[in-house]
C-alpha cells in the first residue's frame, strides 16, 4: 500500500541522513518503525496480557544497534546466544 505523509523537512533531512549513514533505504526505516509501534505494549497492559510473539515478526526494539547483526540470524534464544559467544573467544 502507498501512504503520502506530510513530514517535517529538518526530520525528513535528518531521517535521509542517518539511513544513508546505515545503509538503509528510507522505505524500510519507515515500515520499521510502524511495526516496532504497532508490536509496542499499549499503556495500561503488562506483557502478560499480549500475546507471545509469532517467529515472522520484527525485531524487538531494544535490539537497537545490534539490529543488521540480529536480522542474520535465526535464533535468538540464550543456547544460539551462548554459542554464538563461544565462536567469538575461538575465533578472537
């Protein structure tokens, strides 16, 4: 779907400045940042009340700036992390 959206110039700039620096298209950022609002935890609900995350879904958000890093991989429970920490020191 297409959306046309009236944006800021100073932000837009700054947007278009900083997914260059990454090496990221301004499409994506975009559609990253409505799928880390729309999986957000609305105000007034715990994390008991949603739902466990499907597979297919974004990355959380505080996966931060380890996100090009995290996409790579499969898994991200504590086994894959733990392993993944162990090929480090042997490879270091």
């Amino acid at each position: 779907m297409k959306a046309t959206l009236e944006i800021p110039d100073t932000l837009y700039r700054q947007v278009k400045a900083k997914s260059a620096l990454e090496g990221r298209h301004i499409r994506l950022v975009a559609i990253d940042l409505f799928s880390t609002w729309v999986s957000a935890i609305p105000r007034g609900e715990s994390k008991k009340d949603v739902p466990p995350a499907r597979k297919n879904e974004s990355l959380p958000p505080w996966f931060g700036a380890v996100r090009p890093y995290a996409l790579k991989v499969k898994s991200h429970d504590m086994k894959a992390v733990r392993k993944s920490m162990a090929q480090e020191r042997v490879t270091s």
